[in-house]
C-alpha cells in the first residue's frame, strides 16, 4: 500500500492538474463497494460508508490498486496503445487504456461536460462479456438478442430494477430511464404486529439521510401507522427496521414509502462516450462493437510487438549458431585481432554477418561453448522459428485475433465473475 497523498500527488504533478480533493475523492469512490460494481482501488483505512460518512483524509489513508484494475492496464509495456505528452510535456501518458474488459459498461460511469452528460449504469462483469462474445460470434445480433445475455443493469447495492422496457429503451437508443426500488419484506413479529424490514437500497441512495426522510414524513404526519425505526446494519449487511402499529396495513406504509422516500428512485441512462474523440450517444451494442474494434488493435499491437522481439533474438541466435558452426574460425580471428572493432569487422565480412550479429559473438562467455549451452541455444532457436511462424500466422487471419480475444475475455471471467446482485421484476409491472 502507498499512502493516499502521495498517489493523490503523483496524479496532480504528472497527468491532472485538478484540485487534490476532486483527485482524492475519485480514487476513493474507486474503493467503496457501494459506489463500484467491481472496485478498481484496495483502500486500507476509512473510505466513508454508505451513510454519508466521507473518507479520511488524505494523509490517514492508503491505497493500491485492485486485482481487476490491473487487467486494466495489462499488455500496457507491449506497445499496445499510443502515448501522448501530458499537460506540460514534461511526461507521456496514455491515450487509452488497454483494457482487456469492458469496464467502462462494467463499472459505469458519471460525468457532465460542457453541454453534455453521461450516465452509464453498472453491469454484471460476466453478462457484458458474454455480450462481446455474442457481438463477435454473431456481428447482426439484435437488442432484444443481446438482453437475453445482458438482462440489465447490475448496482453494486443490489435492489430491484422494475420492468425492461425502460432498459430496453436505453440500450436500442442510448438514453432511457429506469425504476430501482429497494429490497424490503414484511415480516410478523410474535406479538402479531408487523415490521418491513429493508435489506437492499437503491444504487447511490445515503441510507442515513433516508432514515431521517422517513422520520420526518412520521412527524409531519405525512405517513402514519410507523411506531420505531432503527438502523440494525453491520458489517454482516444491511438491516433497517419499521414497526408498525397492529391497526395499520404494513403494504399500504410500504408504498407510500416508496413514493415519498428514496426506497424508490430513478436512474435516468444516457450512454455517451468518447469514439475516436469525440462525444457519441451509443446503443449497447455500439458499445460492445467498439469495444471489441479496440480489443483487436490491442491484440494486433501486442503480437506485432512480441514478433519484433522474437525476430531480434532469433537474429541474434542465427550468429550465435554460425559462430558455433565455425568455432575454430571464429577464436583464430579474434585472437588474431588487434582490437574489438577489428574483431567485429572480420566476423561481419568472413562470415556475412550484421553488426548486432557480430557484437553478440563478442559478448558470449566462453562457457556457452560447452555442449549443454550449444543445446540450449539450438533449442531456444527452434522454438523461436515455431513462435514467429505462429505470430504471424495471427497476424494474417483476423478470425485467430476474435480467437485469442475470446480465450482472454472468458479467463478474465473465470477469475473475477460473480453472482448477479440487482433483481429485474416485471411481473404485471411490465408497460
């Protein structure tokens, strides 16, 4: 873990000339459970709470980041991406990120511009990747084809997401906007009276300014039947409690409450994102289209740089092997030179070698000539030629890419997917 105020610092003085507080308070949302579906920062300290509770300072705090965010950044040393010069020039930065899954549709986002917004909800890692697989296997999918594996929208609060029509409407058109309701059931109690009991919030929802909401429509008068309310949350999950009073009706409470209380709210969706620059309002498949274009230059880039590599060893590897081919040649005209670049000169014209070739004989150590060492260069040579055959293999058959981005998607999946937490209801809802 490194310390908040240096990350925070860093951050300032090389990529984002903000205010150190809009910094800080972006990498701590990357840390609450209850704000990212899949947290991308491991926060050690106080990183606020879901009643409103702010972060500790700075100074307090420590931070690293996330498993998952690393697949963010994965493959970024392999030229896979374009750099440009930060705000002073003084260091370059990325222009984008790797990325090998769709966070932006993972984690969502929320942002306002001049003259624009956006607002994409989070979703379930899995069904998006199941989404980009599907968009690779079938480039004519539809909406409603593509919701059988994305259902909707996945709040790291859970909840329940009512009706798909609004979903739908968001995904076919970019902008939409949908019902969540809070997860709560009414229970008895052994004195016969009745209690709801809340257990799930709706996404971004302060539960302590909630339970004040509600206690002010109590004494206003503005809601009548409820006798207690308390917060029986703890680290185990979340529990507020609502008595009732014996003559009253707990489902009439309960949707009033959901009427005049933040236990039902609205998300209103508007998927914009930045293609090639500029600010677009996409449909889902738009998105998962452009992320698997992204995917493929990636993927392109990264073999294309791993075959450079292998071509300069193999390169190297060819000298070395004519070197050895030729041992007795090769010690005679060394010795026989006066000074190194004499030494390289005759190698290069003796033996038609380049300069890289001819420093390499130059550099080995006499115990490469042992018969193991002879071995293993021959064999680092031939799976070499076998790699380079297979590179570039990838590089002449796009279905090998869709291929590849495939296998890594599905073991990202493997590793980091979880259940479903946000219910979509739509029994006699649906409109």
């Amino acid at each position: 873990y490194k310390k908040s105020a240096r990350i925070v610092g860093e951050v300032i003085g090389k990529y984002h000339p903000h205010g150190d507080s809009a910094v800080y308070e972006s990498m701590v949302r990357m840390a609450q459970d209850f704000n990212y579906r899949y947290m991308l920062v491991d926060g050690h300290g106080n990183f606020g709470s879901v009643d409103g509770d702010s972060a500790a300072a700075m100074r307090y705090t420590e931070a690293r980041m996330s498993k998952i965010s690393m697949e963010i950044l994965r493959d970024i040393t392999k030229d896979t991406i374009d750099y440009q010069d930060n705000y002073d020039g003084s260091e370059r930065e990325p222009v984008v990120m790797p990325s090998r899954f769709p966070n932006l549709l993972v984690n969502g986002a929320a942002g306002i511009a001049v003259g624009m917004a956006t607002n994409i909800p989070p979703h379930q890692l899995g069904e998006i990747i199941d989404g980009v697989l599907a968009v690779s296997e079938n480039p004519d999918i539809t909406i409603p084809e593509l919701m059988e594996v994305i259902p909707g929208p996945d709040f790291p609060t859970a909840g329940q997401i009512l009706g798909r029509s609004g979903i739908r409407k968001a995904y076919e058109s970019g902008r939409g906007s949908i019902t969540i309701r809070a997860k709560a059931e009414i229970e008895q109690t052994s004195s016969g009276k009745e209690r709801i009991i809340v257990t799930e919030l709706p996404y971004q929802v302060n539960k302590a300014k909630l339970i004040e909401k509600i206690a002010d429509l109590v004494r206003d008068k503005k809601i009548e039947g409820i006798t207690d309310l308390r917060d029986e949350s703890d680290r185990t999950g979340m529990r507020i409690v609502i008595e009732i009073r014996r003559d009253a009706n707990a489902n009439v409470i309960l949707n009033n409450l959901y009427k005049q209380t933040a236990l039902q709210t609205s998300f209103g969706i508007n998927l914009l994102a930045l293609v090639d620059g500029q600010p677009k309002v996409l449909t889902l498949k738009q998105c998962l289209e452009h992320y698997l274009d992204h995917q493929k230059v990636v993927i392109r880039r990264r073999t294309a740089y791993e075959l450079r590599k292998a071509e300069a060893r193999a390169h190297i590897l060819e000298g070395l092997r004519v070197a050895l081919d030729h041992l007795d040649a090769v010690i005679s005209l060394i010795r026989n030179s006066q000074t190194a670049e004499i030494a390289r000169t005759g190698l290069i014209e003796q033996f038609s070698l380049t300069e890289k070739q001819a420093q390499a004989i130059l550099d080995m150590r006499l115990q490469r000539l042992t018969g193991l060492e002879r071995e293993k260069i021959e064999e680092e040579y031939q799976s070499l030629v076998k790699l380079i055959a297979e590179l570039k293999d990838i590089l002449a058959n796009e279905y090998k890419v869709l291929e590849i981005i495939r296998e890594e998607l599905m073991e990202i999946k493997e590793r980091f997917n979880d259940e479903r937490r946000t219910e979509i209801v739509t029994s006699g809802l649906e409109t």
